[in-house]
C-alpha cells in the first residue's frame, strides 16, 4: 500500500487509479470517517470486479471508526449524489468511471453533494488515512441496507416531466457500465422507444471500453444511428455521469454544443440565469448564454471546481466538453441520465432534428483535446504564455492565449507527464496552423532542456 503514489494520482474528477487495494481502501475509508465527522455514510460501488472486495474494505474503515454505511449496493455516481443530497449525509462511490477494467477508484462526496476533491478536503482524508491515530474504542458501525432506484427515478423525473417528452426512438450504448441498470426504466417512464447496447453491467466491459470520449468507443452506437430511424443516440461512461450524444445522422455532438443547447432551454425558463462553463468550451456556450440573456461563468476544469461555483453564483446549469452535465436540480453536480432527457424534452418541444438544430451552435472549429509529452510543464507553460505578445493570456487554469478569432488553451495533467492542448478557431485551417505553433513552442521548449 502506498497512499502517497494513490493520493498523487487522484485527479480533478475523483479517481484514485490502479494502486488502490484493500488495505488502501480500509485505511482511506476510516480517514474519510474522520475527516466527515458524522455518524453515517453512503457506500456504493460500480460493476467492476474488483469493486465489491474494495467496498467491504471500505465499509470496515468506516465502520471500525463507529461510523454506520448506508450500503447502496451497485450504483450510478449520480444515484450516490441524489441520496447524498436527500438525506444529506456524506458519500463515496468505488468506481474508476470510464478506465479500464482493470483499475479502480473512490468518488467522495460531504452531505449535499458537496465535492470532495484536491482543494476541497482531499488533503485532510489523506492525512487521516495515513495516521489512525487516536485508535477506536468505542462501539462498531452498523451497516443498514437502501435501495436507491426508486427515490433516483422520483428525482430526475421531479427535474424532467415525462408528460414533456414525445415517444422518440433513442439508442443507447450503456458500455456494459452502470447505465444499464437504470435505463430501461428511464425509457419505460419517459414513455421512449429503447434501442439498447451493451446495457448489462459486466465489470469486464466485453465489447468496449466505457469512454465514450474516444471515438473509437462510438463506432457501434454511430452505426445504429446511421440507419435513420433513431431520433437521438446516447453513450454513457463507466459510473453513467457523463453522456455522449450522437445525431440522427450518426453524428456526434461536442460537449460545448450540449451546453449550449441545454444552456439556451433553461434560460427560456429561467430568464437572466447564471450558466456555468469551463474553460475549453467552445466560445459558441458562452455567446449562446449571452444571446439567450443569460450570464455566462468561466471556470477551471474539474466538477469541484464546476460545483463550487455554481454554489457561488446560483447557476442553474453547468457544462464541459467532455461531456460532464452539472444540474442545480440535482444537488449541482453531474447526472448523465438528466442530461439525456433534457435533451429529448428540447427534441420534443423543437419539433425539428437534431442534425438540423445543432448547426447554429458550432460556428466554429476545435482540435479536441491534444497531449503532448512534455519533462517540465511549468516551464512549457510559462513559455506558451510569453510567446504571443500580442494576444490576451489568464492563468485561470494552465494558459488561455486569445486574439479575436482563435484560442488555446494548455493545462497541465495532474496525473501524467503531459500537457493537454485545447484549440478553437474559425475554421478547420487555422486550427490545424495554431495546433502547429504551438506545437513548435512545446519541442523547442524540450529541445531547450535537453
């Protein structure tokens, strides 16, 4: 066990990769009991096969600590957050999301669905987990059982009516990760015609990853929906918090196109609200914010970062580009399921397709998301930030450069020896030309401490 190597490799979505073992997670779970201060937790984990032995590890840290466990068996990531917020206690959830099967993690969460991440508490849990001193004396936790499926499927149809969406054909490739335990009853409710892949939870995701990100993941899902007779796709990662979308035409949808769709439906509702972004979004959400009379909030990347501001500012919805969708409704955190059929209710309000009503929400082009390997990121970063004395530079999160019709943004990985690169620009040549220069920057960079 090496907390310090698992504590490290804990990113700005909540995951400790593969160094997690039982004894990490007994140790972890009675340092989040500590650090929680409060007399139970919510526990539930994925459908990966190391994750039950992983919750019972965790379950006696919390428990050895006289803390009593919700046990919540397997689960949504957003399920974790809807009983966090009605019952207001702490939560985690083991899952490693969209990685591979062979790794695993820990999502935390305080009463309310309050995030626990690397400025928000990590640290503490960390230090507890490392030292168990003042040793327990007292009594045992006790673990009671709870069924979240039907207080989850109240929630999100209190968000979304299901009156409000018409019988649409929708597809979706659940990637044999925990979507599939909720979904057919999502359809059933909302009253959809159900096209379902790879819906059964197996831990060893047999026919792909569950990363809807990588294109590659996609390939079945697109070809359903080039057929034509579908309405909408959807592909849902590992924990099922986050949603891809894919057109009628086999097309898929950007992040940033989503948020501004969703964006542009609440403020019909909601005229004049705050609308959260990060910074990778495409300009198009917080233009479309803008047009709608709302007010658009830049962020850091990462759903503590997305939470805590929504909290701030009373935003009524937050997006990524990777496919992460924050809801006010839901406690302000992520919910792939939300994000679904909030899109079926714009598709059956609009009358119209999504290939045709995505259009005027991409007036530009982008690189998605690029890494390039790097020895010393600051370094990188700092040279980036100077080489363009003519644009605009913020270090909100890595380097945004700006001129007028194109960005980029370059962030470090907390996880790798990378940097991630982000371009957008007004046409598919000047993107390819600024990924190039910056590129250049980057190797001459290296080439300069080698």
């Amino acid at each position: 066990m090496d907390l310090d190597a698992i504590f490290k490799a804990y990113d700005v979505r909540g995951l400790v990769p593969s160094q997690l073992d039982e004894e990490a997670a007994r140790r972890i779970g009675s340092g989040f009991a500590r650090f929680a201060g409060v007399d139970r937790i919510a526990v539930g984990h994925d459908c990966r096969v190391s994750s039950p032995a992983l919750t019972n590890a965790l379950i006696e840290g919390v428990t050895g600590r006289g803390v009593g466990v919700i046990a919540l068996g397997q689960i949504t990531t957003d399920m974790l957050y809807q009983v966090a917020g009605a019952l207001d206690v702490p939560g985690v959830v083991v899952t490693a999301s969209h990685n591979p099967a062979q790794y695993n993690g820990l999502k935390f969460c305080l009463g309310g669905a309050v995030p626990v991440g690397v400025d928000s508490g990590l640290a503490e849990v960390k230090s507890f987990a490392a030292d168990p001193e003042p040793e327990w004396t007292g009594p045992t936790g006790i673990v009671t059982g709870h069924d979240p499926v039907p207080g989850y499927l109240e929630h999100v149809f209190d968000i979304v009516q299901p009156d409000a969406i018409s019988p649409l054909r929708v597809a979706v490739d659940g990637g044999n990760g925990m979507a599939g335990l909720v979904v057919p009853a999502v359809a059933e409710i909302a009253g959809i015609d159900l096209t379902g892949l790879y819906l059964e939870p197996d831990g060893t995701f047999p026919n792909h990853p569950a990363d809807p990100l990588d294109p590659a993941n996609l390939v079945d899902l697109v070809a359903v929906m080039e057929r034509g007779n579908h309405d909408l796709g959807i592909a849902f990662d590992g924990d099922a918090d986050r949603a891809f979308f894919v057109d009628d035409t086999g097309s898929p949808l950007s992040g940033s196109t989503v948020t501004a769709l969703v964006a542009e439906w609440y403020l019909r509702r909601e005229p004049g609200a705050a609308i959260v972004h990060n910074l990778i979004c495409s300009r198009a959400v917080a233009e479309t914010v803008l047009a709608a009379g709302g007010r658009p909030v830049r962020t850091r990347v990462g759903h503590s970062y997305i939470k805590q501001t929504m909290a701030e500012t009373g935003a009524v919805f937050g997006g990524e580009h990777s496919g992460h969708y924050y809801f006010r409704d839901h406690y302000r955190a992520d919910s792939g399921i939300l994000a679904g059929l909030v899109l079926m209710q714009i598709l059956s309000e609009g009358g119209v397709r999504l290939s045709e009503l995505r259009s005027r929400y991409e007036p530009y082009a982008a690189s998605g998301e690029i890494n390039l390997s790097v020895g010393d990121k600051k370094a990188v970063l700092d040279t980036a930030a100077g080489a363009f004395p003519e644009a605009a530079v913020d270090r909100l999160d890595g380097v945004t450069v700006e001129w007028p019709d194109r960005w980029f943004n370059m962030r470090p990985s907390n996880t790798e020896p990378f940097v991630r690169l982000n371009v957008e620009a007004s046409n598919g040549q000047a993107v390819e030309e600024l990924v190039r220069e910056v590129r250049a920057i980057v190797e001459s960079e290296e080439m300069t401490r080698q």
